[in-house]
C-alpha cells in the first residue's frame, strides 16, 4: 500500500471515477446521492483536478496493486484570517479494501500534509451516524456541534452530522 500527495488526478481519473461511483452508491454520505453515473463522477473529478491546479485543494490517495483504493481531499481556505485551518473532505476507501485501516492511514497523511503546509487546524463534518464517526473521535477529533437533518440519503431520510477539529502542530516536513 502506498499514501500518495499529487498533483495532478489526470493519471488515476479512471480508478477515482471508479472509487468515487462506487462509495457513492454503497451509501458514502460525501455530498451525492446514488446512483452515481460515471460522466458525473469523471466531471467531478475534473472539477477537483482545476482546484488542485489552482493551489486550492490538496489531494492524498491510496494505491494497491497499481489500483487507487482510497482518497480525501485538503480544501484551503483563501480568506486572509483562515490561511491557519483547511477542511478535510470526501474521505473514501473502496467497498473492497475497507476494514484494513486505510481511512486512518489517509488521515494521518492529512494531518501531515496540513503540518507541512502551517496549517494549525482541522475542520470536517460527518454525518452522525457513519462508522467514520468512531474513527475520528479515536483519532483525537474534538466534535463541536452536531445539525439535526444536516443531510439527506437517497431515501428521503434526514441524518443528524456531527462537526469535528483538531489542533495539529506545524512542521516543516516536505511531504510529497
């Protein structure tokens, strides 16, 4: 397994278009609805590679066997008194390589990768009742809030989620 930082999806837009379609209609509360078409993820997925360009998102995937298995983005905010925390988003692992620590592992690279970058703080929202929930409050994450019917899943249903940060200690590793 290996944790990569790109900059560039263009290589990998096949296997995220994949990862993205399939965490999308296994139910991945990350902002779509199944079923997921593979123009709308490959659109997508463009759109992100334009902010990635752009210096506005920082991207880390995990890859197996030549194969992108997992992945979640850095988002940086351009407000003059922000430019000390960044939101972490879309955190996904593939339906076939989950129960095997990746979400922690792509995690610990966000933290790393934010450490690198000075950013001091983390901010991210999970719905509240997603098995990522448990991962981040182990990992440290502070929740600070919970919205009642934050979210919607393909069945109508509202779901309650969560806000979480963490403080990180800025460092001065190269992470690429």
């Amino acid at each position: 397994m290996e944790l990569l930082k790109v900059d560039n999806l263009n290589p990998y837009l096949e296997d995220l278009t994949e990862l993205l379609c399939d965490a999308v209609d296994s139910g991945a509360p990350i902002g779509f609805l199944p079923p997921m078409s593979e123009p709308e993820a490959k659109a997508y997925w463009l759109s992100v590679n334009d902010d990635l360009q752009e210096n506005a998102r920082q991207v880390l995937l995990i890859r197996e066997d030549e194969k992108i298995v997992g992945s979640v983005q850095i988002v940086m905010s351009p407000k003059a008194n922000a430019l000390h925390r960044c939101d972490v988003e879309k955190l996904m692992v593939h339906t076939q390589a989950r129960e095997h620590g990746l979400g922690g592992m792509l995690m610990q690279g966000v933290e790393r990768v934010a450490a690198s970058m000075q950013r001091q703080l983390l901010i991210l929202e999970v719905r509240s009742d997603d098995i990522a929930h448990d991962m981040y409050v182990n990992m440290g994450y502070i929740p600070f809030g919970e919205v009642p019917g934050y979210t919607r899943s393909a069945n109508g249903m509202l779901h309650n989620s969560t806000f979480f940060y963490k403080e990180i200690e800025t460092t001065h590793e190269v992470f690429s």
